[in-house]
C-alpha cells in the first residue's frame, strides 16, 4: 500500500482517489492491471474552429434583423406588425427656429399603419401658445389643417414633419417593406460605445445613417443630409409599451445647433383611430 502510494505521489488528486477506489478490486485479482488514468490518452480529433461566430452579425441585413427583433419582442416584424396597427402618440415638444426664438408645444400624434411606410397615414396635432393647427401626411402629400380650413404649410415645416418620417426609425425597422437599399458602414465608437453603422436608402434615394449599439441593438443615434445641413438625431429613455421598444425622448441637432427636443408623455397602440382625421376636407 506505501509503495503504491509513492508510486501515484505526482498524480493529480482525482486520479489518486480513482486508483484507490480500485484498490479492493485490483487485490481479487492474479495481476494487477495498469490503471486506466496511467494510459496514454488517444488524442481527441480538435473539432474545426466555426469559421463565424453566429453572434455577432457581419452584414448590414443581420444588424437590422437583430434590431426589429429587439424592438418587437418576442416576434419582431410580427409583433411590430400585429401591436402597431394604430398609433396614439401624446407629448410635449421644443422647437428653436433660424432666429433663436424657442417655441414650445403639446402634441398628439396619430397613425394608420399601412404596408409601406409612405403609404401611412400620419397627423401631428400641434398646440402652441398663440396657436393650434394640424399638419398631415396622406396619399403621400402633406398639408395642413387649421380652424377645419387646409393650408398649404410653410417650407421648412412641411419639410420637417417629412423627414420625422422618412428619417425616423422606421426607415430601418421597415426597410424590407420599403424595398430600401442597405449597406453596412465601418463601426465606430463614439463616447466609448461601439456603434454598427447601418446606411438606409429609400426608393426615393434618402439616405438614413443609423448608428445601432454593437452591445442593446438599439439604435441610439441616427443622421441625415439635407442641402447643405446635417442632421442628429439622438434617442434615450428607451422602455416597452405594449411589447414594442419605444425611445420616449429624443433631441435633433442641425449641424452643431440642437433645433428639437421631444418628450414622449404616452403612446397606446391597436386603438381605433378614425379615417376622417386624415381627410383634406
């Protein structure tokens, strides 16, 4: 028993325990036979290394995939599809104008959701201290409603209530629907959080930058060219409402200027949402 001891001194711990459980039988026998644990292991062919890691996307399809399905739990594009029939949006808003003046507002927000994105329908119902009035998206026009009387919107608001929608998350969340064309920029890091760069182009050629958190798959950030400005837009304060992911604040910069900020007070979606509010007349 010693000099079997000594000969197992430089064994690791869990093959001294197997050779002394095997001790009562190995004394029954004539001989007794070298332990397993003492042979030579036959070498284990090495499985071949995956080529890819199945986590972590590598085309600009597999970003945005991943991020429908983070913002439409547990279904993605079913669950966006099934909860977000309806919109009902209430908030508040700040809007600086070219001449500093800030402008501040209460806002509700409806939305019929349609296949295409710009096959939606979409009012934005604006209450201003010296002011009310409506401006709508429909049949791919947009006017504006006020005293029950359409109006023909500035510029620079018409244009402004058009890129919310064509610039907004949408854009990325439908691109399928929308036959947009997507690309995959090189990420980034900025402020220390690794960014996917995912480029949207719509059919009618406008192209959205979405920079999605390589960590959440949220999209945390977004920009876009219009003339000679460039356009930010950040989102934060991101939680469910009714299964769907929603960014309940966002701010918008106009080259280094912040010319937006909104705060989203309540949203509730698959209400009844009445088509005559959508009609020009």
């Amino acid at each position: 028993m010693y000099r079997l001891v000594l000969r197992f001194k430089f064994i690791p711990l869990t093959a001294f325990l197997i050779v002394l459980s095997a001790m009562p039988f190995a004394a029954q026998t004539a001989s007794v036979a070298t332990p397993d644990v003492l042979k030579k292991p036959t070498p284990t062919p090495t499985p071949a290394a995956a080529s890819k890691n199945p986590l972590k996307p590598e085309t600009a399809e597999q970003v945005a995939d991943l991020t429908i399905f983070i913002y439409g739990l547990p279904g993605g594009r079913a669950t966006l599809n099934q909860i977000r029939k309806t919109t009902l949006e209430r908030g508040k808003t700040s809007i600086t104008g070219a001449d500093g003046k800030v402008d501040q507002a209460t806002y509700q927000r409806f939305i019929i959701r349609a296949d295409t994105l710009n096959k939606e329908k979409i009012r934005l119902d604006q209450e201003f201290p010296s002011a009310r009035y409506s401006l709508v998206f429909a049949d791919e026009k947009i006017y504006g409603i006020y005293n029950n009387s359409v109006f023909t919107p500035r510029e620079d608001a018409s244009k402004a209530f058009e890129n919310q929608i064509v610039h907004g998350l949408e854009a990325l969340l439908r691109y399928k629907e929308n036959e947009s064309k997507i690309e995959m920029g090189p990420r980034e890091k900025v402020m220390g959080v690794d960014y996917y760069v995912v480029d949207v182009t719509d059919k009618q050629d406008r192209k959205t930058r979405f920079y999605v958190s390589a960590k959440t798959y949220r999209v945390m950030m977004l920009t876009y060219e219009e003339g000679a400005v460039k356009y930010n837009r950040r989102f934060y304060d991101y939680n469910y409402a009714q299964g769907t992911l929603v960014p309940y604040r966002s701010l918008l910069w106009a080259n280094d200027k912040m010319v937006e900020e909104t705060d989203v007070l309540t949203v509730t979606f698959g209400q009844r949402v009445d088509e005559d509010l959508f009609k020009a007349a």
